[in-house]
C-alpha cells in the first residue's frame, strides 16, 4: 500500500481525497474487510459485465490512509496494461469515468506534478 499509486501503463498518479469520509466509500460500493480494509472491485467491460476480460481493483487500509489500484485480468491474477491495446479504448474509457467518479466522491485526487 502506498500513498500515491499509478495504474499499470497509466500517466496520471492518484492518492486519497484528504475530505476523504467513510460513508463515500460505502456509498461508492466498498467492501469492509475482515481485516478493517476496504476493498472495491469494478469490471472493465465492453458489452457483459460478466464476459469482462479485466476488472479495476482497489483496497484502502482501515486507517484510510493507503492505497492499492491495479487493472488486472478476470481471475485478477495478474495486472493488465490496458493502454497499450488501441482495441481496449472503451475499456480505458471506462475506467476513466469510474475514476472520475471516485474524485467527485471525494475519495481519489489526481496528483499534479
């Protein structure tokens, strides 16, 4: 876990909206863990849901303080660069709108350099 992540093939770095309140997370469809943390899982997909080759990944310790984000394949086994496939624009086009969505829940902020 870190405070600042970047997504597998991505440009843009993420941390945690400082605003940051427990209740956006449940609202947003984060899980609590048996362990305290938050975990956020979102297909990636283009037509079904349930043929999604990828899903967005996401855990935020109970302290809300840390982070993890990764894409990774359907079993999420392993990470997956979504962005050097020209094929898989809708899909970047879908994670970015659940990006986006995050910050305006206040959760995640893109960090500028």
């Amino acid at each position: 876990m870190a405070n600042t992540v970047v997504i597998n093939g991505d440009k843009r770095k993420f941390t945690l909206n400082p605003d940051l309140k427990l209740y956006a997370l449940i609202d947003a469809g984060f899980v609590k863990t048996t362990k305290g943390n938050f975990n956020y899982e979102h297909p990636l997909y283009n037509e079904s849901p349930y043929n999604a080759p990828t899903k967005l990944k996401m855990t935020i310790n109970k302290n809300l303080s840390h982070l993890t984000m990764v894409v990774t394949d359907r079993n999420g086994l392993q990470k997956v660069n979504i962005f050097k496939n020209k094929q898989l624009a809708p899909t970047v086009d879908l994670l970015d709108y659940i990006l986006k969505d995050l910050e305006e829940r206040n959760i995640l902020q893109e960090v500028k350099d």
